[in-house]
C-alpha cells in the first residue's frame, strides 16, 4: 500500500486540513512531530536512529510499503528577532538530516526548502533566472546612519528593511525618509523591549529619534535592503497577491489588501476573491507566466506560496518574496480546501508512477 509521511507540528490547522484532504482521496498518512527530527543537538547518530525506528513502526502500523514525505514548517520557538538566525540555522539542519530519507519521494524536497529560506540568495537566483523581482540594493548596512546616508546620496525616499531569514512579516519594516529635513518614518510589526526586537502582530509607527533607534537595532541584524515599489490599490486599499503554484501550475490567488505598506493578513489586513479585482485578460497573464517561471528556477519544490506585487500604474507583476511552505490560506481551508486537495492528488500520481517502475 501506498501513503504519505507528513512532519509537523501537532494540534495545527496544517495538519488537520492536509490529513482531511487525504481521508477524502483515500490516502493513509502518518504523522511524525518535529521534535522526533533529529538536529544538530543530538551530536551523534541515536538521534537518526531513533527517528527513523519510529517512521518505520508508523509505516508499518498502516502497512505502507511505498510513500512519499511533505514536510510543513515547524513553529519557532522564540519571538525576538535576534533569534531568528539561531532558529532558522538548526531547522535547515533538521532539513539536511532528511535529504536521504528512504521515501519515494517528497512533496518539497528539503534541500530546496532550506534554499528558499535565504531571503537574498532566493531573490539573487529569480534575477539571474530573468525572473521580474523587487530590486534588492546590493549594499550591506551595518546601521541607521549607514543606510540614511545612502538614501541621502542617491535621492531615495523609501525603501523596505527586512531581515535575510524569517517569515510572517518578522521585522520586516517600511521607511520612508525626506533627504532634505532628515525626517523619517517608519511602520513594522517589531517592537523594541529593553534594546531587544520582538515579533508582534499589530503594526506600529515609528518617527525620527525612535525611528532611528529602531533602525539600529534591525540592521544588527542581517538584513536586505529593498525599493519600495508602489502597490495597486483597490477601492482605497493597495494589495499584493499570494499566489500557489502546485505541480507546474497555479492553483489559488489571493489578494491582500491593506491601508498600510505591509499586507500580511495576520495583521488585520483583509483578503478578498480574486475575480473581484477585475484584472484584464492580459494582466492575468503576465502574472501566471512570472510566477510560473520564477517556480521554475525551483524544480524540486512541487508547492510554492508567492508573495506578488503589481506596480502602481502598470500592475507589472513582481515577485516579492517565496515561500516552500506558504501553503496554508484560511479563505481557502474553511472553503473548499483546494490547495491541501491538490497536493494530495499530486502525491497519489507520483506514487502511483514509483509503483509502476
């Protein structure tokens, strides 16, 4: 018999959705929690050991012969941005001690999920692949007045800060800042506590001297520096686009609307149905032919969230950002759970084709 292995966090809306969808195709998937991934902490081989006695007693308690693997993220367990390298670091370690996992196969490949992780290198790939992005300046800041006199310098008035790992708009933050008066602004979902940054989820603003202290603090960090292109509005509202490409094709697109510049829908911002924007034939187009492409440049990742940006004016389509596992969408899982469906569906072929080998 044929299943799938998922690795994950217990209790989460990810597994439930996903195991719903695969009750419904009648596919038998065992669990496997992150804690049972071994990592660097182990130093010694009893940790792999010990995770793969248990993935056989699982596959053989459902009496799976062949199955393939999605991985989901697993949960952080700190929420200060200084820890978001530490974090990240160890969970491509738990990535890599999965490369030669014994399976048929795997949704995302976990060398290419580590990958994807690396804010600059994944952006720094799409460009050399032709892939329309958001410009990343190249400069590294060490601080405030760093990155203030460059502004300066080249008459630039707003741009994003973001740190290079991290997800789910932690530190990310938009500046703007007047070369004439030296006044700046900023808006980030970060809070300073005691000199330490902590991820929130509500937006603050931040000007002149706290903005500058702010400032500093991020860019200890490693960050990225990017343009602040301008968004489409709708209704008032500007928006971006999350949109999930499965198996060489796009599965949902969601809008993300929002009165401010970051449009996270954890943030209070809203979602809405695609077909309500209205889109010509020809802009969706360019839409799914960029976001096919910059999929391309990833071949072993069978499902990606990307966050897309349509210009001001000319709704040029732009990648922001992507995501190995940005595929849990509420409008989506509440609905018709479509995406989980897919993924599943696209498991059971590649299953079926290791079958006939």
């Amino acid at each position: 018999m044929s299943g799938i292995a998922l690795i994950g966090t217990d209790g989460g809306k990810r597994r439930f959705y996903f195991e719903q969808a695969a009750a419904e195709a009648g596919i038998p998937v065992v669990f496997l929690d992150w804690k049972d991934v071994p990592d660097i902490d182990y130093g010694e081989e009893s940790g792999r050991k010990r995770f793969e006695e248990k993935l056989r007693i699982l596959l053989q308690t459902e009496n799976l012969q062949r199955f393939m693997v999605k991985i989901d993220a697993p949960e952080w367990e700190s929420s200060r941005l200084c820890d978001l390298g530490s974090l990240t670091d160890r969970y491509e370690e738990q990535l890599r001690r999965l490369f030669d996992l014994p399976a048929g196969g795997f949704l995302n490949r976990p060398s290419e999920i580590a990958q994807v992780l690396d804010k600059r290198g994944c952006k720094a790939r799409l460009a050399r692949c032709g892939v329309p992005v958001t410009h990343m300046y190249e400069e590294h800041f060490a601080c405030g007045e760093e990155l203030l006199d460059f502004l300066r310098e080249h008459r630039i008035t707003q741009v994003f800060v973001k740190p290079v790992k991290g997800s789910g708009a932690a530190g990310v933050t938009a500046l703007r800042f007047s070369p004439g008066n030296g006044r700046i602004a900023l808006y980030t979902c970060a809070a300073l506590k005691d000199s330490v940054l902590y991820n929130t989820k509500r937006m603050y603003r931040l000007e002149d001297r706290k903005a500058e202290v702010f400032l500093n603090s991020l860019l200890k960090l490693d960050c990225v520096v990017e343009r602040w292109h301008g968004k489409a509005a709708f209704e008032g509202y500007c928006y971006d686009l999350r949109v999930i490409v499965q198996g060489g094709r796009i599965d949902y697109i969601l809008p993300r609307l929002s009165k401010g510049p970051i449009t996270n829908l954890h943030l209070n911002n809203h979602a809405m149905a695609f077909m309500d924007l209205q889109l010509e034939t020809g802009t969706v187009e360019r839409i799914e032919e960029v976001c096919l492409k910059a999929s391309s440049c990833y071949p072993g990742l069978q499902s990606i969230g990307m966050d897309v940006l349509l210009e001001k004016g000319s709704l040029k389509p732009r990648i922001i950002e992507m995501n190995a596992q940005g595929d849990l969408l509420h409008r989506d899982v509440y609905g018709e759970n479509r995406i989980y469906k897919r993924q599943v569906a696209i498991m059971k072929e590649l299953l079926e084709t290791v079958g006939m080998k």
